[in-house]
C-alpha cells in the first residue's frame, strides 16, 4: 500500500492499522493490570487474612484482568483509523471516549516515526505528528507498519516543503 492522498477526503473511509497492534495492546493492558494484582494479594494478606473474603481478591482481581486483555484490544483496535485527504491528515480513536482528530498539513512542525520494544517484536510502529499550539499539538497515530509510518512521514514532509518554496 502506497500512501496516497485520497482525492474526494469525504468520500474515503478509514484505514485500518496493523492488526499486530492487538497485541502491543494486550501487553500493555496487562501490564496495567500487574500492579493492581499486586496490590490484591497484599492487601488479601494484610487486611483480609482470616476473613470469609481471604482469597476473593487472588480469584477476582486475575479474571478481571484476563477478561479485559481478551476483550478490550480488539475493541480498541477496531475504533482506531487515519485517512490522510489533500491537506490533511485525520486520526479518529475511541471505544469509551471518541476523538476524531484532524491535522491540517500547514501546522505541522515536526514528524516522528517512534518504535518501543513491543512495537519492534509486532511490527509496529507510531507516526507521531507535532503541530503549532498547545491543545492537541502532539497527535499519535499507533499501530502502523514501520514502513507505512515512513512513508506518512515522507508524504506530510514533502506537503511542507512543496508549501515553503
């Protein structure tokens, strides 16, 4: 897949990102939950230790987590796109909470392509796009393909050089 600029921007819908981002979402979801496990055994241990509860929070606390590794990423994943129009580049996300963000090529300053450890071992990657203001002016894209992300980037810098000259 190239990264065109689509012609009609009203008349494209969404492009996914990589399904390997799932699982950069899981890791990271269950390293939310880690602490919060943690936590449930030492409080069962310091407060709940001779109650009818000891024990309740070593059961809950890992079923919960396990239900939201398996059910949230894919929600996620699924709620997350970008289409990139003429002059613009659009990043929509949200299960709970919809954000539906719109990054006019003129205001962009800078442009990173970001890769942590769980996007290197799924073939990830983040396009990171840095505007002029305050509000909003570091937009995320995750879970792109590393080369994707490359090509986003080289697109938006050659938008911003063809503006300067």
């Amino acid at each position: 897949m190239t990264a065109e600029i689509a012609a009609d921007p009203e008349g494209v819908g969404l492009l996914p990102v990589e399904r390997g981002y799932i699982n950069v979402l899981r890791i990271r979801t269950l390293l939310t939950w880690l602490p919060l496990m943690i936590g449930g055994v030492i409080l069962d241990r310091a407060v709940l230790d001779g109650t009818r509860w000891q024990g309740a929070l070593l059961i809950l606390l890992p079923l919960l987590a396990a239900i939201t590794v398996v059910i949230a990423p894919p929600r996620i994943w699924l709620r997350l796109g970008y289409r990139l129009a003429p002059n613009l580049l659009q990043v929509v996300r949200g299960w709970v909470f919809h954000t539906d963000t719109v990054v006019p090529f003129v205001r962009v300053q800078h442009i990173d392509v970001t890769r942590g450890p769980l996007d290197k071992a799924f073939g990830t990657a983040s396009l990171v796009v840095h505007t002029a203001g305050t509000h909003n002016s570091i937009v995320t894209l995750p879970g792109l393909a590393p080369e994707r992300a490359a090509e986003i980037r080289e697109l938006i810098r050659g938008h911003i050089r063809s503006d300067l000259e």
